[in-house]
C-alpha cells in the first residue's frame, strides 16, 4: 500500500489519512535541522509500512531543503540504522 503524504510546515508534521485514521511524524525545526520527535501510526493499522513511507517522505523532503536530520524517536533511530542511504543526513 502506498499512502499518500502531505507536508504541513507550519504545524511541522507530516501525515497521511487512511481509513478515517491520521498516522503523523512530528518534528522540529531549528538552523536547518529537523528534530523527529514522535511517529504515531494508529494500532489498527499497524504492520502495512505506513511509518516506514512517512519517515522516508521526511527524509527525502530534508535531503531536498538541504536539512540535517537528528532522529529523537525510538522509531527513527532505527529506520536511519536500517537505511544507510540517509546516514549523511544525521546532524
């Protein structure tokens, strides 16, 4: 399944809609780096990759802005470990 993402700057978030259910990543910004606070995906729907979508959304929109990125949540710790593609985005 592929989600649809949107990029909400002034709330700092990204999220996407999917049965009625908003999955978001919140983050922070502050001289061009990108703080991920928290990733939030809805228990029910879990298991369909949509934190994994939302938080390459993220990093590809950082790489783009010509922002570093400092992952804070557990989640994003783990998906720049996994994905090494991003480790010269890590501030």
């Amino acid at each position: 399944m592929t989600a649809t993402i949107h990029h909400d700057p002034q709330a700092r978030l990204f999220y996407c809609d999917i049965e009625n259910r908003r999955s978001v990543i919140e983050y922070e910004l502050a001289d061009a780096v990108m703080s991920i606070t928290h990733t939030r995906v809805p228990p029910e729907l879990e298991g369909r990759g949509i934190a994994g979508q939302l938080t390459r959304f993220a990093l590809e929109t950082a790489k783009n802005q010509q922002w570093k990125v400092r992952p804070v949540c557990s989640y994003a710790v783990v998906y720049m470990r996994r994905h090494p593609e991003y480790a010269d985005l890590l501030a």
